[in-house]
C-alpha cells in the first residue's frame, strides 16, 4: 500500500511539478554568478522564514524522491535537480550546473521549454 501511494506520488511530480519547475526557470539561470535574487524579499521577517522553511522541506523531499526514483519508474535526477533548485546551502550553484550538465538532463529539460514556447536554458 506504501508502494503504491509513493509511486503515484512520484509519478505526479514527475509528470506535473517537474515540467512547472522547468518552465518556470529563467533560461539564462545556470549562467548567473554570485547570489540569485533572494526569494519572498518582499515578505515581513516572520512570514518570509516560514516560506523558506516550507521551500526547503520541499527541496529535501523532492531529493529524496528523486534517488528513490533512481531505482523506481521516474525521472529520477531532474527531480533532484528540481530538489536542489529549491533548497538553500553553499556551493548550491556549482551542484545545480553539474546536476544540468548531465546525460540528457539538459536536452530534456530544454525539450519541455519548448514545447511551452521558452527560450532554452543556457550553461555557459
């Protein structure tokens, strides 16, 4: 029964989530040096914190699923790609490109982007 309910999890980040995150990425995101904008800057303090909290968690369980998904039916590594995107820690941007830079993860990644009509995404 837990089987099943994580695969039909995973399944639906794969087939849903992933190609949101994916569209919704600047193209030129994995070219950027220093720090990205920072996130919910706009919020007060309190509600700020608690969306990154949330935002990590996310991150961690999108990571999480994605190894399992290494051995089970799943685009296992853009799902960690997608997990490591939203979680904050140092060294993140040299882990992002080399997680994109891998096999097919960038061609996928672009054929998405285009069939939402966006531009591609770029490393260099």
């Amino acid at each position: 029964m837990v089987f099943a309910v994580f695969f039909v999890v995973s399944l639906l980040a794969t087939l849903i989530i992933v190609p949101l995150i994916v569209i919704k990425i600047p193209a030129d995101y994995f070219k950027r040096e220093g720090e990205h904008p920072q996130l919910f800057g706009n919020c007060p303090p309190p509600v700020r914190m608690a969306l990154l909290v949330v935002k990590n968690i996310l991150g961690v369980a999108l990571v999480i699923v994605g190894v399992a998904m290494l051995v089970l039916p799943g685009q296992g590594v853009i799902v960690i790609l997608i997990g490591v995107l939203l979680l904050d820690f140092p060294g993140k941007q040299r882990i992002e490109r080399w997680l994109i830079g891998k096999g097919p993860i960038l061609k996928l990644a672009n054929w998405v982007r285009k069939k939402a009509h966006r531009a591609p995404l770029t490393l260099e």
